[in-house]
C-alpha cells in the first residue's frame, strides 16, 4: 500500500479522519498497517501510542549517533 491508499492496484475506501490518523504516525506502524480500516478500542490506541514513543526513541538515538 502507497500513501495514496492504493493497494496491489485497489483503491481501498475509508475515512479522512483516517487517513489523518494513520498519516501522523510513524510509517512502520500507520500508513504501511495492513488493517487501514481498523477500529481501535482503547487499549488498541494506549499500546499505538506506546509503540510509536518507543520507535521514535530509537530513532532518536540513531541519528544522534
């Protein structure tokens, strides 16, 4: 899937809101996510956040090595 929404050719249907949320995240865990239309409980969105805080930390520490 591209950033545009486009999967293997397909056009998949979804929400702005969305495509907002997944695009704000890092892309190895929202644009890239195999669930585009997913919905998110609590939890779900509490382990997401978590997640990117770690990714971006080790992101953080490559580049200023």
């Amino acid at each position: 899937m591209n950033q545009w929404g486009y999967n293997n050719g397909e056009i998949i249907k979804t929400t702005v809101g969305r495509l907002i949320f997944k695009e704000i995240l890092p892309e190895p865990i929202g644009r890239f996510n195999p669930d585009f239309n997913k919905i998110y409980k609590k939890k779900e969105i509490k382990n997401l956040i978590f997640d990117t805080f770690k990714i971006m930390e080790l992101i953080e520490q490559l580049i200023v090595r």
